[in-house]
C-alpha cells in the first residue's frame, strides 16, 4: 500500500501560484513605462535603434521559454514530492500463540505389554498404542510447551517442558514397559508433574496421566497428589488404557508371552483424582477409542493464536530525489530552455 507521510507538505505545491498574484509586480523587459518616473542612463544618437536591436526575437525564443518554465515547474513539484516523504507499506502479521503446559505421564509397568489391543487386524501391545497415538497427539500441540515423565517403581522425568515436540516425540517412541520398573507410582508422577508446572504460567498446567492398573508403588497416595495438584492449578487428564479381558498376554522377564489375569483398572481413583483437579477421566479400550480421547483433549485444551499486522514502511523519497537531480542537470544544460554551447573566440583577436 503506497502513501505520504506528510500528505499536508503537498500544499508547497501552490506557493509558486501565492507567490505570483501576490508579489510585487515588477515590469519586464519591453513593457512600457509611463513617461514620469523614465531615467535614462545611455545616451545615443541612435537609441530607438539600439533598443529595438535588443529586444529583437530569435527564433524558438518562445519554444525556449516555454520549455525553461516547464522544467522550474517539474523541479518543484520533484521537491515537494521528496518533502512528502512517500513510501510504501509493507503488511507484516505477527503470530502470537497462547499455549499450554503439557506434562504427559506414562505408565511403564510390566502390564503395558499386554497385547488387547489390535492395528490393521493385528494385535499390539498398549504401550505400542499410547506411543502412536500420544506421538500424533504431541506433534499437533504446535505453540506448547510439552514434557514426559515415566513411572514405574519410581517416576522420572526423560523431557523438561520444551517447544521442541519433535524432541520429545522421539523420546517418546523410545519407552519401553519395564524401564522404570514394573511397578506403577501413580502417586509420585502427579507430584513431580505438579512440581514441574507449578513453575509455569497458572491456567496454563495440564497433566496428561495414562495407566493401564492401580498404584502398587511410590511415596505419595495418588488421591493426596491430586490435591496438591489442585491447589497448584494442575488440571489432571487421566486415560485408562487396556480392554475389559480378564486374561491377557503379557511379556515375562524372559521375553516370552503368557497368558495372565489382568488385575483392571482403578477407575474410582481415577476419576476422583480427575474430578479434584478440573480434569477429566476417559476410558480407552481400543486404539480408536485411544485416538477419539486425545482428539477431545486437544479440543478441550485448545491453544489460543492471536494475529497481529503492522504495516513496516519503506521510504520512496529516493525516488522524487533522483528525478529532481535529473532536472537540475536539465536546467544546467539549457539555461533559460536553450542549450549551452561553447564560446568561439575571435582568431584575430
């Protein structure tokens, strides 16, 4: 978008008219005087003569002054357009995202080897699951912060909360069940997520805890954690995963799966925990039903993106500049709209 920044300097543009009607007017050269007032200076035997010389016309006198008063016209209306500052305005939109402070906690008990549930027609294990689902979950919290925290005989933290979900979601293929042991610390992963977003900007901590069982482990009751939780302003998501079998195949110490009976989830704590915090409690027994939850979870904990344009000016006075320099060298070359040509000097002389 072009504009002036000083529109109203285009009013220089009527000072050569101003100056015109209201100057004092002088008589120009070949206009008649009144006979009172007449000085003359010059005495000629032959002084009408002599005047008339003078004031004789060359041909393309008219054309020249003509084309001299065009060019004073062009380097004023140059000058003024300088004086106008032009410039074009470039529209820049600044992005700014009100995002969240995803903590996302994984159960790595022995259970989640369990293989009830299936992709293609094939079964794989629950951790198989949550790693795909809660990776595509991740990559689409663009303008979040997002950690990962693993519990098992104990709860550790493999991610602080960074913007780097590429980071983090390939930190997330790597979890394997058993690696932080076989337990489940409920309890402890909701106090180390809370001790990590109470840092944080308040309405902005959110805990994602995903279990397949029960706390069988750790120092901090779960339902006592969900109270610190809600009184830091930690919202608590937490996701049940595993199907309603009550005999599943589950990896041994030795790599070997055995069919053994499912101990279930704890769903009366979870939701509890849930409901204490503001949070929600879903309940995943298949992959969809894994993919629906954290669908409605991004809905629910949505990033707000505000766009803000600035117009970024980039001055054209250079432009106006240029053309005046163009007509002043115009002038230089034909003075009063004739051109300059060199003297010839007498060769007698």
């Amino acid at each position: 978008m072009f504009e002036f920044y000083w529109p109203w300097m285009g009013m220089l543009l009527l000072a050569p008219l101003l100056v015109h009607m209201l100057w004092p007017r002088f008589h120009r050269p070949g206009e008649e005087q009144p006979l009172e007032g007449r000085r003359t200076t010059l005495l000629h035997p032959a002084i009408q003569r002599l005047e008339k010389s003078f004031h004789g016309k060359r041909p393309g006198t008219a054309i020249a002054s003509r084309l001299h008063a065009i060019l004073l016209g062009l380097l004023w209306v140059t000058l003024t357009l300088a004086a106008m500052r032009p410039q074009w305005l470039e529209p820049f939109t600044e992005t700014k995202t009100e995002g969240y402070d995803l903590m996302l906690a994984v159960d790595t008990s022995r259970s989640m080897t369990a293989r009830d549930f299936s992709r293609d027609a094939r079964p794989v294990s629950r951790m198989q699951v949550v790693r795909g689902v809660m990776g595509r979950f991740i990559e689409k919290r663009a303008g979040d912060r997002v950690g990962l925290i693993v519990f098992g005989n104990q709860a550790f933290v493999l991610s602080p909360l960074t913007f780097d979900l590429r980071a983090v979601r390939g930190i997330l293929d790597d979890v394997d069940p058993g690696m932080a042991g076989n337990a489940t610390a409920m309890g402890d992963a909701i106090g180390l997520a809370v001790k990590k977003l109470r840092e944080r900007p308040e309405g902005s901590r959110v805990l994602l805890l995903i279990t397949d069982g029960e706390s069988t482990a750790g120092l901090i009751p779960p339902l006592k954690a969900a109270r610190l939780a809600a009184r830091e302003g930690v919202r608590i998501y937490a996701i049940g995963v595993g199907s309603n079998k009550q005999e599943v195949m589950v990896r041994g110490v030795d790599g070997q799966y055995r069919s053994e009976t499912d101990i279930g989830l704890d769903e009366a704590t979870l939701k509890q925990l849930s409901e204490l915090t503001g949070g929600a409690y879903f309940r995943a027994t298949n992959t969809r039903a894994l993919e629906e939850i954290s669908q409605r979870i991004s809905t629910l904990e949505k990033s707000e993106a505000k766009s803000h344009t600035v117009l970024i000016p980039r001055p054209l006075y250079r432009w106006p500049l240029g053309a005046t320099l163009l007509v002043l060298l115009a002038l230089g070359l034909f003075p009063e709209g004739r051109i300059r040509l060199p003297e010839r000097r007498d060769a007698n002389a």
